[in-house]
C-alpha cells in the first residue's frame, strides 16, 4: 500500500478498530486498551504514517460550525431537513452553514473543499451523489480525504467512503404504502415517478415489486413509469406519459414524493379525473405541500425532528470521537388524508 493512500480510516481497518480509536492513540487524549494500542501503533510503524500536523493541531480545536450541504433547499423535503438540522445544532451551540448543490457535481466537490477549508466540525450531505445507485469513485476519494480530518454524515450511501450513514428505510416506507392500498382494496397500483439510478427509487420500487407477489397480484411493468427529476413538471410529463400509452388507468397511483405528486394531480384533472372518486393518488415524503394539495395527500413521511436529531447528535459524537454508531435507520410513518379512498 502506498504511504500517501494511509489514513486513520486504513489504519483503523486493518486494525480492526475505529478511526476514534486510531485518533486517541496519535493524540494521547483518552484511554485505550492495550491490545488495541499495540495493534494500532504497529501499524503505524509498518506504514511509517504521520498525520497532518495542522490536522492534528486542529483536532482538539473546534469551530462550532457543521457544514450542512443539501440537493436543493427549494424542495420541501431537503428545506424541512435543514430546519430540523439547524434547530437541533442551535440548540447545541453549534452554527450550521448550509450550501445549495443544485444537481451539479462540480459545486458538491467544490462545497465539500470550502467546508474543509473553513475547517467546520462535521459535513452533512442530503442528496446529491450519495443518492447515485453506482458510487463515483473519484468522489468517494474526496470524501475519504477530507474524512481523514473532519467527519463526514450522509443520508444515501458511497460505496468504499469512511462516513457516517443516518438514513431512511426506504423498504419499510413502501411496505407502509402498499399495505394501506391493498387493505383498501387497491389492486391496480402505479408507480410514478422517480429514477433506478437513485438508491432510495430503487430500493422502493424492489419492495414493490415484492409486496405485489407477495399478494398474488401481477406486477404490470408498465405502471411502472420514470420521471426526469422529482419536481412537479417531472411528475405532470410521467402522467401524461402513461395516458398517452392508453394503459388501463389504475385505482390507485404512488407518486415517488410529494412535488411529482402535485404534477401527477395536475394532469389527472386536466384530462377529467377526479380524485379520489375515480383514482386515489398518494406520496411520499409527507411535506407541507402534502397538506396544501387540493385534496390533502395521503402519505408516508418520516419524523424530521427526530431525523435532524440524529444526524447532529451523530455528527457530535463524531467530532468528540465518541463513536457514534456508522449506520442507523429512521423508520416511517403512514398519514391518511383525502386523497385515497376504499375500492370493493
């Protein structure tokens, strides 16, 4: 292995230890035990590794910031995170500084720079490339680079990175849908919206797919239907798309969060559907624009507040080496609203 690809995540690996622990061995700061120690410390000698003097100097420093980078504040789901987020660091004496990636690859490895570089506690990332299906290896070395200094939280996944994961359960979140829907009678469900190239579509539509034959009921892969992106003209073009292909319509449509619904509802009225009386149209998400839409979406959603908790209580523990745990889960809920009615 070559001595510039070492960090204390490779130390910490081979190990078989946490990075805290790697840490508390170069800095002497807390109590190892000795089986531990000696195997860090060999490894150490073994790949002759020095850590980054001005990291080691920064590492009992902190800024009381925790850089918080999302997809697109402009979406419900990513604003109602990043509220939760800076209540939660508020309340902690912490500062978030939040930052916009806007889909653009460049700007999420430049954040990433910029948050190192104004040397914050911790990074959180909310969509973006941690949503990719395939990691982006270049990428997950960025990540690993600056994770050798600051932790790093993400709420999607990166193959081979040294982060954090708080993440939702995307299976158990359709499981919750499908059940209603099927208890309820519904046994023509679509599913519009979103693409398989983003982990948490994916994951829904494999947990899907199963609960469908867990049932007995067909799985018709043409009530299965893609969107550009996940706003609301995506979701108005994915509905008239599915029309336009004279598909029997279905009793009942999944929209893949809350804005593809709004487009979803959108077009149904304008080709004369009403809902629920001749389709139910239901979400995920469960964002305020669940209880703006005309009528009020059925949906399953998630407990922010307990989400942003999680992510800046982790992202804490993180920064006082206290290991935090690296992958926890934030199950969901189901709110029944109007828009989904019962079918014999």
């Amino acid at each position: 292995m070559e001595k510039e690809t070492i960090s204390i995540y490779t130390i910490a690996k081979e190990a078989g230890v946490s990075p805290a622990t790697v840490s508390r061995v170069l800095t002497g700061n807390a109590k190892v035990s000795e089986d531990k120690k000696s195997k860090v410390q060999a490894l150490i000698r073994k790949y002759d590794f020095r850590p980054n003097a001005l990291a080691r100097g920064l590492s009992s420093v902190e800024t009381k910031i925790i850089g918080l980078m999302v997809s697109d504040i402009r979406n419900p789901f990513y604003a109602t995170m990043a509220v939760e987020c800076e209540k939660e660091a508020n309340k902690n004496g912490y500062l978030l500084m939040l930052c916009n990636s806007l889909g653009s690859n460049e700007m999420e490895v430049s954040y990433l720079e910029k948050f190192s570089g104004q040397r914050v506690d911790a990074i959180i990332q909310i969509g973006g490339k941690v949503d990719e299906l395939v990691s982006d290896t270049r990428y997950v070395e960025n990540i690993n680079r600056i994770a050798n200094t600051t932790p790093v939280l993400i709420t999607g996944k990166l193959d081979g990175a040294d982060c954090y994961q708080v993440n939702l359960d995307e299976g158990q979140s359709m499981e919750l849908m499908m059940q209603f829907l099927i208890e309820n009678g519904h046994r023509d469900i679509a599913l519009i919206g979103g693409r398989d190239n983003v982990k948490s579509t994916l994951d829904k539509r494999l947990r899907y797919r199963q609960i469908l034959r867990k049932y007995g009921i067909p799985v018709r892969e043409e009530y299965i239907v893609d969107g550009i992106s996940y706003d609301i003209e995506s979701g108005n073009a994915a509905m008239y798309h599915f029309i336009r292909e004279d598909h029997p319509m279905p009793s009942a449509i999944i929209a893949i969060n809350d804005f593809t619904a709004v487009g979803i509802v959108r077009a149904l009225r304008e080709q004369g559907y009403s809902i629920p009386d001749d389709i139910s149209v239901v979400s995920f998400d469960n964002t305020y624009i669940a209880e703006t839409c005309m009528p009020r979406l059925t949906c399953v959603g998630y407990d922010y507040k307990l989400f942003g908790k999680t992510l800046i209580e982790t992202a804490i523990q993180a920064i006082h080496n206290e290991e935090p745990p690296r992958v926890q889960m934030v199950k969901s809920r189901l709110v029944i609203r109007d828009s989904c009615k019962q079918v014999r």
